[in-house]
C-alpha cells in the first residue's frame, strides 16, 4: 500500500491539491488522482498505441485481474472511457471499428393486414394452426406484425427465442 502523499500548495491560485483524493469508483475500484495521473503517464509512454493495448497495459501495470486470473480488460476499457468522458484523460481516437450487421439491421417492411374487427366464437375460427415461423419464409411477416401491431414494437431479442404466427381456418 503507497504511503499518502502530502499536500501540495499552489502558487498561484493557493489551493492544495491532495495527490490520493478519490475522483470516482468504477466498478468497486476507487479512483484517485495519483492513478489519473498514472494513466496521463501511460497515454503519453505510449502515444501510438490503441485503446485496447492501452487498456491490457493498464491492467497489467495495476495487475487489475477476474477471479479466474483474466486480465479486466473491458472492465478497464471501460472505465478509460469513462474518464475520456469525463474530462480527466485524452484517450487517442478510436482505430478500428469493427463491422456490426446487426447495428444496421433493416426494420421490417409493414404487411398491409385486414384489420376489420371479427365477430364470433373461437370455434367460427376453427382450426387453429399454431406454425413456428423461426429461420423460415415466414419470419419477416412476423417481425412486421410485431413492430405494427404490438405495444412496444418490435425489437430483435437477444438469445434464443420462439416465433409463432397462429392461422384460423387451417
């Protein structure tokens, strides 16, 4: 554990800085700015480097670790970003963005539906054929449904997941 460092008194505008003042807590880990200048120190040591590379530095330098001895490395990107953010560091520009298709995945077109309200029993519908629609010809029918029809509209889940569209009249 470092020892606290003294205050340091300011010429010109007479304040005192203490070197061990906590900034933020990010992630359970307090921040301070002996480490905001650690990582100031790391930037301008490593000028050309990515972010990413920056991040493993930092976590090694700090031996920032998971439970199972993997460095905490989108944890600590994360947390450079943070500070970015907030003013404390300049983190060099981002280099490569990777390629996404699911950040520009296109909406579904609307179906045009008979929306005229139906009178009747359930059995005047009969049969019912509840058809899964995943991974089939009838998939983008049921995302246009969704995004039309239900409250929250339609957003691609995550995971694994079930798709039904139910048919009356077989």
């Amino acid at each position: 554990m470092r020892e606290p460092l003294s205050p340091l008194r300011s010429r010109i505008s007479r304040f005192i800085l203490l070197l061990m003042t906590e900034l933020i807590t990010y992630r359970g880990r307090a921040i301070t700015s002996e480490d905001i200048l650690a990582i100031r120190e790391l930037i301008a040591a490593h000028p050309g480097e990515s972010r990413r590379t920056l991040s493993t530095r930092l976590c090694e330098a700090w031996q920032w670790r998971q439970a199972n001895g993997a460095l905490r490395d989108m944890v600590c990107r994360g947390m450079l970003l943070l500070l970015h953010r907030a003013g404390y560091i300049e983190l060099p520009p981002v280099k490569f963005v990777p390629h996404n298709p699911l950040a520009k995945r296109v909406r579904p077109a609307p179906v045009l539906v008979d929306t005229t309200p139906m009178e009747g029993s359930l059995r005047d519908l009969q049969p019912l054929e509840f058809a899964p629609v995943r991974r089939s010809g009838d998939e983008p029918l049921f995302n246009s449904l969704m995004k039309e029809h239900h409250y929250p509209g339609y957003e691609q889940p995550v995971g694994e997941h079930l798709k039904y569209l139910v048919w009356a009249n077989g």
